[in-house]
C-alpha cells in the first residue's frame, strides 16, 4: 500500500514536472526577431539560432517582419526569451503593447549589437534595454553610465548618444563576477575585432553592469571604460544586452558566444546551467571558433 501510495506520488510529481515544463521536452523556447537592420542579420540570425540550439537547451523560431508591417504580431507569450536582431521601422502599436505586457509578465530579452539602435522614440523599450545609441538619442535620453573608480556612475554631460571607434579587438573587464551569467569566467578575456560601442544613453535604471570595455583614445575611443556586457530588470522580466556583434564574424569570438548562450538562459529562466568552455579567451587571446 505504501509503495504504490509513493508510486502515485512520483506520477503525480512527473505530471507537474511535465506540464510546468516550457515546451516539449522540457526546452526553453526562443524568438529570433529579425527583418530589418542596418547590420547583416541575413547572416547573423542563422549563427545566433545555431548558439542557441548547441546549448541543447531551446528551441528557435524566427519572426521577420514584413513588408506590410501591421501584420506583425508575433505570440510573445508562447516564448521565454526573444533575441532582439532588429533595428529597424517601429511595430504597430498593438504589437509593442503586447511586448510590453509580456516582457512586465516575466519575459526574457536579449539585445544583439545594433537592436540598441532601434526605437529611439519607445520610452517603455528604452527601460528594457537600459541604454541605447543613434538615432537621435542625445541627454534627453537619459545618461551615459560610466565605470569608474571601482563602481557604475551615471554621467548626465550633454552630447549625442552612441559612437565607436575604427574596429579592434579590445579587452573586456567583469564587474560582477557572481551574476549567473558571469559565474566562472576569467576577470579578463580579449573579444575578437569589433565596434566598441561607446556614449550609449538611455534610462539606465535597475541595470546590473556584467562587464566594461576600455575604449582607448589611442584607438578613437572615449578615455572611459563603456558599458559592454549588463542586464536590467524590467517588472518581473529580464533583459540580457550585449554590445558586442557587429557582423557574421564577430559571431565566431568564443567570448561572443558563451555569453550570449549564458545570457540567454539567464534571460530565459533566470539561472545559468552551462558550464565555461575550455577554449573560453585568456586576458591577451583572442579565441574564435569555426
Ligand atoms: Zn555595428
């Protein structure tokens, strides 16, 4: 009696396990929003799907936008975690409502290089992504953050938000090695050539910086060591947002990727569970993959 009384109890616990579970299989499902950029997203969407799915942990649908753009309507609430590779014309006001309501529900986002770019004018979408760049942002945006003296400080100084330098490979520096994405990496690690994204602007508020990037002026860049790596708390969603990404090849940078697959999971469910590669870069090596 007892044991198929705990027999019972082990079925029930499957049931709950199983019918919690975000998608078959128990995978975390992903959205790729992709369409219209001023970077190579025709190239770089099919890497970020392939990251995603070598992680063993999501599935991946793409969303494209339209031509017709009042048809894009996406299910948000089917995903927890939609992967921003976007910058581009605004989505129709029933669209962004939805977004938000999903992202204040618990959503997950991460945002790629140039989706920080987008929607300049989308007060709600610049909480989400904390900090953004171009198109006309300047201090009415909000603050550049800058780290300094061993912590993050807001600077309100007048001036265009977003710039970089000609491209490099420069070092990134984390300032919270005990946040889940950045558990268990190195302090320091080099990202292969790409744009240093510097000045970006924005609300900045219930940001954790993950990592900086000392934009050197001996290479264009502003003296400051620039927000690179963070995530904001949006109600009860989170946002992962990396700079970093320019094109196809700044994809194959080790330090691209398992951040990006870190920050997704993280985005997603709000825990890390994949272990640091060994071919993760050093302070002074650029590590890439094929
Ligand atoms: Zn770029």
């Amino acid at each position: 009696m007892k044991t198929s009384w705990n027999h019972a109890l082990a079925g029930l616990a499957t049931l709950v396990a199983l019918s919690a579970s975000p998608a078959q299989g128990g995978l975390l499902k992903a959205l790729i929003v992709d369409g219209q950029n001023n970077h190579n997203w025709r190239g770089t969407t099919p890497v970020l799907e392939k990251l995603l799915k070598e992680t063993g942990l999501f599935t991946v649908d793409v969303a494209t936008t339209p031509a017709q753009m009042d048809q894009f309507k996406p299910d948000f609430a089917q995903y927890q975690v939609v992967v921003l590779n976007y910058n581009g014309r605004d989505w129709p006001a029933e669209t962004r409502a939805a977004f938000e309501k999903y992202m204040r529900a618990g959503g997950g986002l991460v945002v790629i290089h140039g989706a920080d770019n987008t929607f300049p004018s989308w007060p709600e979408f610049n909480e989400m992504i904390g900090l953004g760049g171009w198109g006309g942002r300047n201090e009415k945006s909000g603050p550049m953050v800058r780290w300094r003296e061993g912590r993050l400080v807001l600077d309100n100084a007048p001036g265009a938000g977003g710039t970089h330098g000609a491209q490099h490979a420069f070092q990134l520096v984390t300032r919270d090695p005990r946040h889940p994405i950045m558990e268990g990496l190195p302090e320091k690690w080099m990202h292969a050539t790409d744009e240093l994204y510097s000045k970006l602007r924005g609300p900045a508020k219930n940001m954790t910086l993950l990592a900086t990037a000392y934009a050197d002026p001996k290479k264009g860049g502003t003296g400051e060591h620039e927000p690179a790596l963070f995530t904001i708390q949006y109600g009860q969603g989170r946002i992962f947002h990396t700079v970093l990404g320019h094109d196809v090849p700044q994809h194959a940078c080790v330090g691209f990727i398992v951040t990006f697959q870190r920050g997704a999971e993280w985005a997603a469910r709000g825990k890390v569970t994949q272990k640091v590669p060994a071919d993760f870069p050093t302070a002074d090596q650029v590590s890439m993959r094929k």
